[in-house]
C-alpha cells in the first residue's frame, strides 16, 4: 500500500492528501513521512521527504520493491500491488500537473510501469517529459531511451510510420555513442515494424543483426526476444518447424532468467504453431498456461492476446465460449489502446458471425472494421488476409463481390512476396 501523509510542495503551497493536491494551511510543516509498506517483502521503509526529489526517490523504492527496474517489469504483481502502482502513477502526474519535475530516468520507470498497467497514454507523457530533460542535459542513452519507449507506444496505436522515425533516432544515437545493446533493441523493434509490413527478408535481417550483438553481449533477454520475432517470421511463411526450433529457444531461455512476461509470449507462439499445425488441443493447452501467467502478472497486452488466440482456436468448436474469449480480448484491447491486434480480433469475431450465427451481414461489417484499422496502420499481409475472409464469405452467394475481394487479395499477396493459395491460383486469380 502507498500512504501519504501530507507532503507539502517544494514551495510550501500545495499539500498532498494522498488523494489530490490542496491550498497547504498556513501551519502546515515543509515536510512529511512516506509509508512505503512492501506486501511481498516484510516490514515497512519510511522516506522523510523535504523536496519534490525526496518524493520520487520514494515512488521509485516502491516500483523497485514490486519488481520494475530499468526496462524490466515484475514477473507478477499481486491485487493489493497494482493498487500500489496505481496510487504512485497518480501521485506522479499530481507533482506534474505543479510543475514540479521528476528525474528523467525516473520517468521512464513510471512510463514503464503505465505500460505495463495498460496505461498508454500516462505512459507517452512519462517518456515525452524524460525526452525534454534528457535533451536539456545532452543525455544521449536517455533521449535514445526515450525515443524508443515513445516508439512502442506509436506502434501500439498503429501508427508505423511514426514509429519507426522514432526507431531510426534511437538507432542513430545509439550508434553514434557506441551502445550496442541499444543499438540491438532498435534493430529489433526495427524488425517489428516491417514484419507488420509484410517486409519479412527485412525483418528477419534485423531479427538477426540484433541476435547476433545480444549473443556478444550475454544480453540473454534480448536473445530470447530475437528468437522470438525471428519465430515469428518463419510462421508468417508457413515453415512451422523452424519456427517451434527458434520459439522453444526462446521459452528455454525465458524460464532460465526468470522472465515471465517473456515466458508468457513464447507459450503463445507455441500455441499458434500448435494451431496452424492442426492440433487445437495442445495450441489451447499452451494458449491457456500463457494466459495464466500473463493474468497472474497483471501484463494486460499479454492477456489480451492469450484470449484472442484462444477464441481464434476455439472456432473449429466450442464457437460460444471462442466468443467470449475474443470480445474479453477486443475489451482490453481498445483499453489499452492496441490498434494492430484490434484489427486481428475483429476478423476473429467476424469469422464467429459468419460460422455461429450465418449473418453475413454482421461478419462483413466486422471484416470492414478490421479492414480499415489494417489500411490505417499498412499491414499488408493481413490486409490480404482480411480480403481472402470477405472472397470466402460471399463467393456463394454473391460471386461476382467474391471474385472482387479475391482478385484485390491476391494483387497484394504477390506485391508483397507471399503465395497465393493453391485454390486460387487454380480458379485463375
């Protein structure tokens, strides 16, 4: 639990009740004890506090004490510990709305851990302010930080272009002051955005320029990440054996360093595999373990997209209860403000109308939303993909709209490299 007992403000004008900032009485003392009472680890550590600076040195004893530390987040927080985050996310912005300012560097573990809260847009003002001081004090690794953590959030939001200005700022920096494991983070999220694309040589090329200076370094995190992503690209292009060789590298690694966050994602991509290589039983078994761990960790974006692929595997059955599991997903993703994978689970839920329920007319609608979240942020793949659902929704019933969803798909999929299904080829697309 986070108490404040009242900390007045730098200039002795405004006091803090542990709920908003007031007009201090004139008598109020220039300074106040912080309880910081740790439910994980016993006993109590009491912060006398003087100055605004005092104040954070408290907000970041607790966020260290739950597990927050630089980029790294707690493997699990319990009920009582997200009320804490909460309560020292608010006290936080309250010290900003005065004007009172924050080390950056403790910035950016409150925009961390609003991440990692789902609190997007909290998260984008903590980075943005950490960028202001970084650049005022000419801290190249902070402003390179900063430039990456405010790129995630674009991305989160679908806007890639955006993202990857702010990626290649970061790169730049991080190269031009020598940070290899910054410079391995951006190829990374580099990668990211043109796997999005559909760009998959590009991608796997940064995929593995980041894995080979995460191996140089014995960065073994950001080993596991690259794994990962490049797991990901060998299932975008159907080879599923490679892509379980680099996702069980990844969870071996993940389970090693006690990442469970990490751990989450690799039994996800697992699970997809599992799916894609027709065995729903083990994808659900895998997709419901990551699920655990995303929900005992409190990891919202990890939740969201445990229960959209648990809905999309429940299709080939139980379509009642695969509803369920993707409107829960599509609920914490426009909380958390995750456009990309919005788009995703709409298409699910379309499917879910079209198959549940025959209503073409509430599948189409489903598909368009998606369609145009896709268009929006320029994933190409699953903009084809999307177009494919509408050509099989409507080809019996309305071939000549089929055939027109099916002819723009297939001009994307061979613009973009990628086969076109068999069956089209042989229907003459």
């Amino acid at each position: 639990m986070y108490m404040a007992d009242p900390i007045i403000s730098p200039d002795g004008k405004w006091m803090w009740t542990g709920a908003e900032w007031i007009p201090a009485p004139p008598s109020s003392s220039q300074s106040a004890n912080v309880s910081l009472q740790d439910s994980v680890i016993s006993g109590d550590v009491t912060i006398t506090q003087n100055n605004a600076e005092d104040i954070a040195v408290a907000m970041v004893t607790a966020l260290e004490r739950m597990g927050f530390s630089g980029q790294s987040s707690p493997a699990e927080l319990t009920p009582s510990q997200e009320a804490e985050v909460e309560q020292v996310l608010e006290m936080s912005e309250q010290l900003a709305s005065h004007g009172i300012e924050i080390d950056p560097w403790t910035e950016i573990l409150l925009g961390n851990a609003a991440k990692f809260a789902g609190r997007t847009n909290t998260a984008q003002q903590h980075y943005l302010r950490a960028l202001e001081t970084f650049r005022k004090n000419s801290d190249k690794e902070g402003e390179a930080l900063s430039l990456n953590n405010l790129a995630v959030i674009s991305q989160l939001r679908g806007d890639l272009a955006e993202a990857e200005r702010l990626h290649r700022e970061s790169l730049a920096i991080n190269r031009e002051f020598g940070n290899r494991q910054g410079e391995a983070l951006s190829l990374n999220n580099l990668g990211e955005i043109a796997r999005i694309r559909s760009d998959l040589a590009e991608a796997e090329r940064l995929y593995r320029e980041s894995l080979a200076i995460n191996r140089e370094f014995g960065d073994r995190e950001g080993e596991a990440v690259s794994l990962n992503n490049l797991g990901l690209i060998a299932l975008a292009r159907g080879d599923l054996a490679e892509a379980g060789r680099f996702s069980r590298e990844s969870l071996a690694i993940r389970k090693e360093i006690g990442d469970r966050e990490g751990e989450a994602m690799s039994l996800n991509n697992l699970g997809l595999i599992a799916n894609r290589r027709g065995d729903p039983a083990e994808a659900e078994q895998l997709l419901r373990e990551s699920l655990a761990i995303s929900e005992a960790i409190g990891d919202r974006a990890g939740e969201a997209m445990a229960l959209g692929n648990l809905g999309e595997t429940l299709t080939r059955g139980d379509l009642a209860e695969a509803e369920r599991f993707t409107r829960e997903s599509l609920a914490i993703l426009r909380e958390i403000g995750d456009r990309q994978n919005e788009a995703q689970i709409l298409l699910t839920l379309g499917r879910i109308a079209n198959t549940r329920r025959g209503d073409l007319a509430e599948a189409e609608q489903l598909f368009r939303e998606s369609l145009a979240i896709l268009r929006e942020i320029g994933d190409r793949q699953s903009e084809a993909n999307i177009l494919l659902n509408l050509g099989d929704i409507f080809y019996d019933g309305d071939k000549e709209k089929g055939d027109h969803y099916y002819t723009e798909a297939v001009l994307i999929l061979r613009d973009i490299g990628l086969p076109v299904p068999q069956v089209l080829v042989d229907g003459g697309y």
